[in-house]
C-alpha cells in the first residue's frame, strides 16, 4: 500500500510528544557541550546559563520544525508531490508462526 503525506498539522506538531522529544535531545546536547566552570560563576549563575541555553535551543529547532512544515505544506498545495510511503501488511498467521519459532 501506497501512502503520501499531504499536510501536515501544525497544531498536531505543536501539541504532541515531538516538544518533549526536541526538549531531551537539546537537554542532551547542551549536558554534552559543557562549557568548563569558571571560578567566577556561582553555582545559580551556572545553572541558570544552562537552563537558557537548553529552552534557547528547543525553542530555536521548534520553530525551525514549524518552518519548514509550513513551507511543506505550502509547497504541497501548489502541487508539488509530497513524501511517499510504501508499505507493506503482515498477515497475523505468518506473524504468530514466526513467534512461536
């Protein structure tokens, strides 16, 4: 079966886990670039450098996503093709025989 992606709600990009999922990977990527503790941060001050840099970031690739999903679906209703999918069904008798070997 054939599928293809048309438009894609914005609404449904903003309110879903993908937030979450870019919060995590920003909170991953700022942990990783560490910058060295300096003897004239306090403690507060350094946190607080590290908390704006992680909403900084999710919020700079949330409204990148929201960009270029707009621009997806704007090019989409000019009727440019959009993104296709192939996919295949499993028949449930062959998938209970593979799990039972």
């Amino acid at each position: 079966m054939k599928v293809e992606i048309r438009n894609i709600s914005l609404k449904s990009l903003v309110f879903s886990a993908y937030p979450l999922a870019v919060f995590s990977l920003s909170l991953l990527s700022v942990l990783l670039a560490l910058p060295e503790f300096s003897a004239d941060n306090t403690l507060f001050k350094s946190i607080l450098e590290f908390l704006m840099n992680v909403i900084s970031l999710t919020a700079a690739m949330l409204v990148l996503s929201l960009l270029t999903v707009f621009i997806y679906n704007l090019f989409c209703s000019f009727g440019i093709k959009g993104i296709k999918f192939e996919i295949e069904e499993v028949e449930e008798s062959s998938k209970q025989d593979e799990e039972q070997n």
